[in-house]
C-alpha cells in the first residue's frame, strides 16, 4: 500500500465517521492528524501518526496535569500516592493499549496511551477500534485519579 493511499484513506475514514479536526506539521511522520475521540465533539484530542520509514500507525493521547492536581498528589502520604500508583499500573495494564507515566520525582506529572497498528492490518474496523480503546484507557485513568484524589 503506497504512502499517500494510507494517508488519504485514514483522513477519509476520520471524516466520514466527523472525528478529523486538522493535520499536523510534523518532518518525522508521513502525517500526524489531530482527531477527536468521537463525533459528538467531546474535547478529547487525539493523534494519529505515522511515523517516517515505518510500516505502522500509532494511534495516541496524552494528559498533562496542572499545578493543583500535581499539588493535590504531592499532599497524598507517600503510601497513599505509591498505592494509587499501583492501582492506575494495574488498570491500564489491563486495557489493549500501551502507555507510559511521567513520574519523574515522587509525582504523576502526565500519562500517555498509545496503540500501534501494523500497516498489514489496518482496516476501518480495526482503527476505528483502536480509537475506542485509547480512549477508554485514557477515559479509565482519569476516573481512577479522580477517585482518589477527591475530584
């Protein structure tokens, strides 16, 4: 399948199902969209990317945390934080997608969900797919963060 027929054929998928918002300037991907998660316009961005000399597509979403949710995690006991920790750990290593957390100093500063699919498996059935499941792994974090931090 030729570069620009997966390009194209993955806007086409996103626009018909309302979810493309924009493309992306981005010189390490052959493209870079900014999607929403779903057509209803809920403000959840998401990115979909293929990156340069590859033969895949990596569907992604990101949280950033501000100074009163990071304040609200400092002020956990140490305990309390590193349970809290394990929980989100366990929850989204039970979802499909893969995700990273940016803990770099006793604080969860952002997490990241990604998934990845393989250029010789990619159908509308399957990224549509994908999408769901990066957001309900992003969706399952910030509910679990929410609980315990009293939101």
């Amino acid at each position: 399948m030729a570069k620009k027929n997966i390009k194209k054929m993955i806007k086409t998928w996103c626009e018909e199902e309302g979810i493309f918002d924009e493309e992306n300037e981005d010189p390490l991907s052959e493209f870079n969209f900014t999607i929403t998660s779903s057509p209803i316009k809920i403000e959840e961005k998401m990115n979909v990317i293929h990156p340069a000399n590859s033969n895949k597509v990596v569907i992604m979403s990101g949280t950033r945390f501000g100074p009163e949710d990071i304040e609200k995690m400092r002020s956990l006991p140490m305990k309390k934080f590193g349970d809290l920790m394990w929980e989100l750990r366990f929850t989204l290593g039970s979802m499909p997608p893969d995700f990273n957390l940016g803990i770099p100093v006793d604080v969860l500063e952002s997490f990241v969900i990604t998934t990845t699919i393989y250029l010789d498996g990619l159908t509308k059935d399957r990224f549509m797919t994908a999408i769901g499941d990066v957001y309900k792994s992003k969706l399952l974090a910030s509910w679990k963060l929410q609980e315990r931090l009293g939101e």
